[in-house]
C-alpha cells in the first residue's frame, strides 16, 4: 500500500476531534502557562512560576494599599502564601481559582497596572498542584476550598472569623507533571527580594526571615553589582516610572528591567528606549558627539515602569511586547524618552562631580575603543573569513524560536580542547541544538588585561565571533555556553581560564545565567548484567556494592576516553550542569587577583596546605 492510499482510508470522524477542558488543558500543555517544566535547579523552573503566580495577586494589593506585608513558607514541596489584602471577595473564591477568565483585573481600574490580566495565573497553579487550599478572611467572616488537580474535594460554608483580612493559599506542585523536584531558597530569596525593591515599604517574610526595602532600585542596584561603582547611583523617580543607572569598570552593559512588577528578563520595548535615550541624553548634555557604544560601557542600571494592560510576548511575561503606556496613554518610548531628557539632564546639571566622573569613565572607554580599532577590524575580518570555514567551530541548526525570535531553551554550544574530547561530543551531540567549539591547547590567564588581547589572540577573537557577543548579549546565538573539559588537573586549569575570560571580558554572560559546567562520570562500574557510571565516589561505593564481586571499574581521566555511544547519555536529556554563577558577596575581583593574578608564592603556599591526594582505585 503506498503512502497516499494510507493516508487516504484514514479515519478522520466526530471522535477525532478533541476538545479539553481548561484543567485537562493546563495538565498536558503546561508549557503554554508557566514556560518550561524544570526540576527546581534553575530560578525560572516552573515551580517558581507557580509560586509567583500566587504572590503576583498578593503584590497587587500591596500596590493598591492595602496589606503591608506578606508570608511565604516552603517546607519541601508545600508552599503557603498569606497576604493581609482585601481577600477575595467570598462568593467568588471558588471562581476566581477555578473557572478560566474570572478575576477582578478586566474591567476594574483597582488593577488597571497589574501584572496578570488573563485570569489565569491562579487556575493554573490550582491545575498543575496536587494540594490546592484558597482561604479568604474578608471584614469577619472566612470561605475556605479544597482542591485535587482543579477539583474541589473540599468546600467549607462562610463562616465568622476574628482573623486579619487578606488571603490564604497553599499548595504542593503535582509530581505527575512536575516528577522530581526541589525547591531551593537562593531562587525563591533572589524572587522575593526583586519583589520588595520594586515595592518600597512592603515587608515579605519567608520561612522566618525579613526583606525589606527603603531605597527600591537603589537597593536593588547594590545587591546586584559585584564591583563598585564609579560614582553615586542616580536614582530618578516620577509617576508610573523609577529608574536607576551608574557605571562601573567592568566590560559590558548590565540591566534590569521591570514592568508592573514582572522581572522582565527579555527586555522589550520599554528596556530598548531606556537604552537609547541613555545614550542620547548624556550626548546632548556633554555636546560631543560621543559613540553610544562608548557612553554605555560599563553601565549598571535598571528601569521599572507601570503600564495599563500590558502586552507580554509569552504567558511567564519575561518580554514586553506593549508600544503603549496604556488605551489613552503615550509610546512607552515616547515617555520613557521624555522622562530621562527632562529628569537626567537636570541631575547632571545639579550634581558636577557625578557629571565629571561619568565624563571620564566615557572619555577612558572612547579612548580604549580608539586605540584597538586597528586590531579590531582586523580581528573582525580574520573571524568572518574563518568562521566560514572555520574547523574549531561545529555549528547547530537551529538557534532561535522563530514564533517569538528568542533563544531555543536547549541551544547550547559545548567548549572543550583537543581533537579526541571534542570529537566524542561532536559525534554524540544532537546537531539541531548543540554546536561544538574546540581550543587549541590552553587559553591565555586574561585577568589583568585589557580587550585589546581578545581581537590579537585567535581562540578568544573566534570564540568571541562564535559566540556573538562583541555588541552586548543581544547577538548571543546559544543560550547555554557549557565549558566542557577532562576531569583532570589540566581539565580543571582551563576551565578557570575559560571562565576568567568570561568574568574579565563578558561578565553579563555569566550573570545572565548563559555559562556552565558540564559534569561528566569520573566512574563507569560494570559487570556481565549492568553498567553504573557515577560522578562522585559516593556514587562509586554504591555501584560497586550493587555490582557484586569484582566488577569492572574504569576511571574516565579524559573526554577523548568515552565513547561516543556513551557521551550520548551525558549530554541528553539527563545532562548534568552547574551553573557558573556570580553574585556581590562573592568578591570575584579579590578571588580572580589570588588565584590568577601575580602572587605566585602565596598561591603556592595555599595549594600546599589543601592538598589532597587522590586514592588509587584497588
């Protein structure tokens, strides 16, 4: 039978057609309402969707005035959320958490700048947990609901109450969609205080412990840079709009951006005017007719701005899609560029030494520009020619979803030295998503240097081009960069001087959460029925107790040992990453001037007195 007649005496009836309830649809396509499934290793998993879908209704009644703090408790895989708001009102609760399109935020102007205006954050919570509990206390008297999986298992009548006013949710995400998971407070800490520093006064108390914020993006600006700033934070604030900038030493551009609350990871709209009228401000005000490149470098700011129904590009709201600040109101654009010309011309007017010291950090960095100019263009004309037939780099198919322009969650470009490491990953690796780039030796230790280094030296000038990166991330064509060396002493060398590269020269790389190590088994134990690779010798004693008498223990010293049937597994589906992560209170310019800069007698010393030898495997 040929194709067509197959395909010709197929059925295609009244039953074939599908229509699923919002439950049933939320359950099977959890993707269309909270992004990616995850396990909880990585900050915008979605059981901290979850979770902010939950606080986003407690936040606005915040912004609305009422409630002035919040209670947030995860004890395992329970999460409650308690607000001192209005509560819902009580003939509504059962609707507002289980029928779609049901919420206070359409037509009422108490929520005209909120965050969720779909109606569906809650319910989708409420589908995807195992234990959904909805309480609210509202002027003496409390409605309480039980759910399983969206259906009611449990509905309490009103009754009198002397409890606080506001809302009590709690809820246990459902192993059926989510299958092992675990909470960690670094991410649920970092969401809570973004929350509070966009929420001046708001108090959120999680698991005991208090964040607060008095100066809002200020604040924020201070949590987030890990090295100082040239000079004092301006801090600029109007109706609907509060914006910070500063700049720094470090290479780059670093920015955050927020509507209505929501960290908007992707930028949009709102962070493109931001930028460019930074930039033509700070021209208009020197009157020199600086590069905007030039006038950016180094910058450190962040934006927040209330906009009337706002249009996000996607259901977890990580990009802005909005042109208008509202039905009647102006461009964003429009007003962002209006307050910035009218606020931060006068601010520098007002305040000399800031506008000399901002002065100078442009002049230094149009003077750094000019002097590699050279080199540059050279380097750039060197990396186009190569990368066209460029044997270091093993390019992926496809690197951007084309329904919304954005990095594919899985693309991934895996960085390893030497022809036998990088060929194993190069025959192992799925070419539609992971791209291979292969160093020739060891790189150069970069700390100290300036970028001039990274056009004259070849594996940093076509890593650089490979990666996209000259511009700022908005060019990145991989959304993880995975250093992957020999889990050996030479293997672990370069990958610091891999990753100093990035801290040196690309530092926003690595705050945006895009660089990671790939872990690969520094074991395989095997006998005649099985085979256990392990990543620790606490894995190893385990296998080897399953394993029975005198398996079979090999030792992987090298990539270029494993077969690329095997490296098959450890960069599939189960892939193993640790993320390169770098925060304040890390103190990378003191840890990068010990361990790479000149003092080689007191590293040495250090090395000695934490050495550990590695036991012979009997």
């Amino acid at each position: 039978m040929d194709n067509k007649t197959a395909f010709t005496n197929t059925d295609y009836e009244d039953d074939d057609i599908k229509t699923l309830d919002w439950m049933e649809h939320i359950r099977r396509r959890p993707g269309m309402y909270i992004g990616k499934l995850g396990d909880g290793s990585h900050s915008d998993d979605g059981i901290y969707v979850l979770l902010k879908e939950v606080l986003d209704n407690s936040i606005d009644e915040y912004m609305m005035g009422y409630g002035k703090s919040i209670e947030v408790n995860v004890k395992e895989s329970a999460v409650s959320v308690r607000d001192y708001g209005r509560g819902i009102p009580l003939g509504k609760v059962v609707d507002v958490s289980s029928k779609m399109n049901t919420g206070a935020k359409y037509d009422s102007k108490a929520f005209k700048k909120s965050v969720g205006l779909n109606g569906v954050g809650i319910k989708a919570v409420n589908a995807m947990s195992s234990y959904f509990l909805i309480k609210s206390n509202r002027d003496g008297e409390c409605k309480e609901v039980e759910y399983c999986r969206a259906v009611i298992t449990k509905e309490q009548e009103t009754v009198p109450t002397e409890k606080s006013n506001g809302t009590f949710i709690s809820f246990t995400p459902d192993r059926e969609v989510f299958k092992d998971y675990e909470y960690k407070d670094e991410y649920i800490e970092s969401l809570l205080k973004n929350y509070v520093f966009l929420n001046s006064g708001l108090t959120i108390i999680y698991n005991g412990k208090k964040f607060y914020s008095r100066n809002g993006l200020a604040d924020l600006l201070n949590e987030k840079m890990t090295t100082d700033p040239l000079y004092p934070i301006i801090h600029l604030q109007g109706e609907d709009i509060e914006l910070v900038i500063t700049h720094s030493n470090q290479y780059g551009e670093e920015y955050y951006s927020f509507v209505n609350g929501q960290h908007t990871t992707q930028g949009g709209t709102h962070l493109s005017a931001f930028k460019e009228h930074i930039g033509r401000v700070i021209k208009e005000y020197y009157n020199k007719n600086f590069e905007y490149s030039d006038i950016r470098a180094g910058v450190v700011a962040a934006i927040s701005i209330k906009v009337e129904e706002p249009v996000f590009e996607s259901q977890t709201k990580t990009k802005l899609g909005s042109k208008d600040m509202g039905p009647q109101g102006p461009a964003v654009g429009k007003f962002i560029g209006d307050f910035i010309k009218k606020e931060l011309d006068n601010f520098l007017h007002k305040h000399a030494e800031t506008s000399e010291l901002l002065l100078r950090k442009i002049t230094e960095s149009e003077k750094e520009r000019k002097a590699i100019a050279g080199v540059t263009k050279l380097a750039r004309e060197r990396a186009k020619k190569a990368n066209l037939h460029n044997k270091k780099l093993r390019d992926c198919r496809t690197h951007l979803n084309d329904s919304r322009g954005e990095l594919m969650e899985d693309s991934s470009i895996f960085i390893t030295e030497g022809d036998s490491a990088s060929g194993s990953i190069t025959k192992s690796r799925d070419p539609n998503l992971q791209a291979v780039f292969s160093l020739r030796g060891k790189p150069l230790n970069c700390f100290g240097l300036t970028k001039k280094i990274v056009y004259e030296n070849e594996e940093f000038n076509l890593l650089q081009a490979a990666l996209n990166i000259e511009d700022g991330l908005e060019g990145l064509r991989y959304n993880k960069v995975i250093i992957a060396t020999d889990a050996d002493v030479d293997g672990m060398h370069i990958r610091l001087l891999l990753i100093t590269f990035f801290l040196q020269f690309f530092p926003d790389l690595i705050k945006s959460n895009h660089v990671y190590i790939l872990q690969t088994p520094l074991f395989r134990v095997r006998n005649k029925q099985q085979t256990w690779y392990c990543y620790t010798e606490e894995e190893r004693l385990s296998a080897m107790a399953g394993a029975g008498k005198n398996p079979e223990i090999t030792r992987f010293k090298g990539l270029g040992e494993i077969s690329p049937d095997e490296f098959r597994h450890f960069i599939g589906k189960d892939i193993r990453l640790d993320q390169v992560t770098m925060r304040k209170e890390d103190a990378v310019k003191e840890m990068l001037e010990f361990y790479m800069g000149k003092n080689s007698m007191e590293r040495q010393t250090f090395i000695i007195d934490n050495l550990v030898v590695e036991e012979e495997i009997a």
